[in-house]
C-alpha cells in the first residue's frame, strides 16, 4: 500500500490511542529527544518531533464513525485498567490549553521497565485515523524504592484533525528477559474545557478539594465536620477516591452525593502494585484530581480530612483568592501549624472546637496549595510542580495572612514525616466558627441518618 505523510509541529511530550479500527493513518514522532526516561523538568520543554501519517488498515468504533463534535455521555466510571500487567490507565484527558492539543493519559507504570504505548483516533469527517507513540512524564514524588510510579503519557492530537476524539485505543508493550506483553484497549476521553450542550459545565464553582484516596478507621463525625466546615470557609464541591472506605462512610458520601456536593470515584489499585507504590499512589490522586477539576471548579486545593486552609483576615477562601490571586499565579501555598488533639480535652462533639492549642512555629513538609487548575501541568502533594506555562508563578502566601489547620498527633507510629513539635500556644480562631458548624453538623448528622433509612 503506497503511504502519503503529512508532517505537524509538535512542541510537547506526547502519547494517544485507539482500539478496532479500519483505514487506519499511523503518525510516528522522531526526534533526537525521544528517551523514554527523559528528565521531567525537561520533558515539556521540546521542540518540535516530525509526525508522519501513514496507511494502515483497522477497524473503527462505531462512535467514532458518526462524527460531529458532540461526543456520547460518558457512562464509563473511573476505575484502574489493565493495558497489560504492569501499565495501568485510570483516566485519559483531551488538552486543549496550548496552540498544540494533546491526549493525557494519566497511568501507573513500573519506573525500571517503562512500557511502549501507541494511541490511535479518527478523523469524524475524512474518516482517517491517525496514531502516535508516548512521551512519558514522571511525577517528581514517585519514590526510588517503589517499582510503579504515576506518570503522564502525553498524544499529539493532528491539527487537521477535524473533530475532539471520544474514544482512544491505547496500545501497550512491555519487554523483559524473560517475557514479551502486548495489548490493546479502548478509553473514553473526557474534556477540560466546556462542551456544548453540557449544561452543567456552564457553571462554574469557585473553589474545590481534593482529598486522597480515603482508607482506615475514618469517622462518620470526622466526615461531616470537614465537610461542613469546609462549606463554611468557602468550598462548594469535593472529589473523594475510595480505596478502602467504610460502609458508613460510603453512606454519608453517598447523602452529599446526592445533594450535588461530593464526588467519589473508585480507587480500584491493582493488587500487585498496592505493595510496590508510594501511598496508595496518591502523587497519582492529585494529578488526576486535577484534571477533573480543570472543566468546574476556577480553584482547587489538595488536602486531608485532618487539614483546613483558614483565612485570617478574610471571610472564606474566596475573598482571600480575590485578594491575593494576580494574573501572574498559578496556585498559592500555605505553611501549617499543627493542633495536637491530646492537648485538649474540653468534650466537644467537634475537633476544631476542642483543641485550641497549636505548635508556635511552622510545621515542616506540611505545606499545602490551592491552584488555577488550568495553569498547572504537574501538582505535587505538598508544592507546586510545574505550571503548564514557565512565567506562572506560585505564590507563598504569608502566614500571618492565611495557614493550614492541620490536626494530628505529634508523633504518629510508622508515620514517614513526625514533625515533632515545638512550643505550642493558644489559637482560637477556629471558634468563630463554632455555633454554625455545630448547628450544621447536626443537622446533616440527622438527615445522613434520614436518608439511609429511606433507602434501606
């Protein structure tokens, strides 16, 4: 079969795909850079690849061959899949944020044996279909004793593409001594941006939280008390992934859910990588969470159920963002003070009005960020990684304008970072807040209870 090429102008890392197809175009990217285990501090920073469009034959889903812009409702739940063992997808993303799109697909994979993955997608309009291998980039927080890592593997998507892709194939290898794994799956894309006729996505909400992936003894009490003091101070949506979540806490999940405040979406690791990755791969967490905020939410925080980033001389979290965010930033990050719970035993129902005594100086490795998601490519638990454009900046917002809460003992047993304490003093900031949380609490404790027994 004679081939035609076209080449495009490619100036990011790059990776696609797409699975039963019929006259199939391949586009391959060359370059002098094209090291899979190419640093991540460069790794955004390439030229240009020459992308050649080839002939081939594959066969086409149905869903790609109808065209138009409009893509069907995604009905496919966000959950860990399996391209082979060893390279493992949670979601795929169309970037549109540069002059250049791409396909992100956020995965886990081993750091000592990277796999090679090509994407595949279809032009809606001349019915061609186009594919490209993978650049990958490495999460900076993915640990060197850990074999898997979270890692974005990047597509660039032709500009003559006609049409956003709804589905990709995605084909993965991986080579070893002893063996050779190949296979090929289909993903959905979901979009950063609006999409017309989405009617949810036309509403904006200010400012969000991500949580990591909840595991262990939580709460009900604890659950609420975040959740309706985060309301308080500004938040009007959170993402949740459920690792190991209690059916109690499901169940009040389940109420903010069904209310439109809380989105939970299953953190299904694959059993052979839950011993052989950093924290319930949360590095991975925090950079899909971000994604998934870029299309609702104008600013999102990272952070646990135990922390609360509390402004001091603003109302809420959205009249500090009026007044320190500047077109220049990306995100801004807060220094934190640690409340020991064993300091305090005045009986409250609630936590944060139970323990007042907080450690004098700030605490270190606890820093915590609230970021434009849009402005950002890579987001570390703790810091600001990479903004999506080199002349954002992240702001280090001074403490005595705004901080982190964090309540947690001094020393924890097997935790990574105790960060011991110093001298605490008396800080009652958070009882200001005390008689609405307290009646709001109670209020969402009764109708938790409500409406499980009205879906008993």
């Amino acid at each position: 079969m004679q081939q035609k090429k076209t080449t495009f102008n490619v100036r990011d890392v790059a990776e696609y795909s797409h699975q039963d197809q019929e006259a199939v175009s391949f586009i391959e990217i060359t370059s002098g850079r094209n090291n899979p285990n190419t640093n991540p501090s460069t790794a955004l920073d390439r030229d240009h690849g020459n992308i050649e469009k080839v002939n081939d034959v594959f066969k086409v889903p149905e869903p790609l061959l109808k065209g138009n812009t409009a893509c069907p409702k995604i009905a496919e739940e966000p959950g860990f899949r399996d391209i082979v063992e060893g390279a493992v997808v949670y979601s795929v993303w169309f970037d549109d944020r540069k002059s250049q799109h791409f396909i992100r697909i956020l995965m886990l994979t081993s750091k000592w044996n990277l796999p090679s993955i090509t994407c595949f997608f279809k032009s809606a309009l001349k019915q061609e279909t186009f594919s490209s291998k993978a650049w990958f980039y490495e999460h900076n927080e993915n640990h060197a004793n850990r074999r898997f890592g979270a890692f974005v593997a990047s597509c660039p998507v032709p500009q003559t593409l006609d049409s956003k892709p709804c589905l990709v194939n995605i084909s993965a290898t991986i080579k070893s001594t002893k063996r050779k794994l190949s296979n090929t799956k289909v993903f959905q894309v979901r979009y950063i941006g609006r999409q017309s006729g989405d009617e949810k996505s036309r509403v904006r909400s200010k400012y969000g939280i991500c949580i990591p992936p909840v595991h262990g003894d939580v709460s009900v009490e604890r659950i609420i008390e975040f959740l309706e003091l985060a309301q308080i101070l500004g938040a009007s949506h959170f993402t949740f992934y459920d690792f190991a979540m209690s059916e109690k806490v499901r169940n009040v999940l389940k109420y903010y859910q069904d209310i439109g405040l809380v989105s939970v979406f299953r953190w299904n690791l694959p059993s052979y990588t839950k011993d052989q990755v950093h924290y319930f791969a949360q590095p991975l967490a925090v950079w899909e969470c971000l994604f998934r905020s870029m299309r609702n939410l104008d600013f999102v925080a990272f952070h646990d159920l135990d922390e609360f980033i509390v402004p001091l001389r603003h109302e809420n979290i959205s009249a500090l963002l009026e007044y320190i965010h500047k077109e220049k930033h990306c995100g801004h990050c807060f220094e934190s003070v640690l409340f020991d719970p064993s300091t305090d035993q005045n009986g409250s129902l609630l936590m944060t009005q139970r323990d007042f005594h907080r450690t004098s100086k700030v605490t270190p490795y606890y820093t915590k960020c609230i970021v434009d998601p849009r402005r950002i490519f890579e987001q570390g638990i703790h810091h600001i990684s990479k903004p999506n454009e080199e002349f954002y900046h992240a702001d280090k917002v001074n403490w005595n304008i705004a901080r982190v809460f964090h309540y947690r003992k001094c020393k924890i047993p097997g935790a990574q970072h105790n960060p011991g304490c110093s001298a605490f003093i008396v800080d009652k900031t958070m009882q200001k807040f005390g008689d609405k949380l307290l009646t709001n609490f109670k209020l969402r404790m009764k109708a938790v209870v409500s409406a499980k027994q009205q879906n008993a």
